[in-house]
C-alpha cells in the first residue's frame, strides 16, 4: 500500500513527494557547512539558499548530477574539494 504524499515543503504537494527535495537540500548545506568550519572557501549566498531556491536552482525532483561543490582550502589552492 502506497504512503501518503508529504509534499516536500509544506505538505501541500507540488515538490517531489518523498521528501527528497528538502533531505537533499539539508544534506548539502551541512556539508557546505562543515567545508567552511574545516578552512574551505564557501559562498555565504551558496550556505543561505533557501529550499525554493535550491529547487529553482537544481530541479522538482533534484537533478543529483548538477548538485556538485567546488570549493578550495583558504591559503592553499591545490587543496581542492
């Protein structure tokens, strides 16, 4: 028996119904976040994107291919993420 949509944002539908959309917004704003605390460069506007603009940015459902972080160590620009 299939669940019940949740509607990724506020239950009311639109976005991708298995919550998708938003678990992957959150998973990569947590690891923009831990990139910055370990010494990375990451845009202040790239951490503060919000989940409408992240789907407007990268799709309903995501597209994971396009959801990639560039991002080099501050004082050392060989070390590249």
């Amino acid at each position: 028996r299939p669940k019940p949509s949740r509607g990724g944002i506020g239950g009311g539908g639109g976005m991708a119904s298995n919550g998708d959309n938003k678990r992957l917004f959150r998973v990569r704003r947590t690891v923009l976040q831990m990139l910055r605390d370990r010494g990375y460069t990451v845009k202040d506007e790239e951490i503060k994107l919000s989940l409408y603009e992240f789907v407007d940015r990268y799709g309903d459902p995501v597209r994971r291919d396009e959801i990639v972080i560039h991002c080099e160590k501050q004082g050392d620009p060989n070390d590249k993420v």
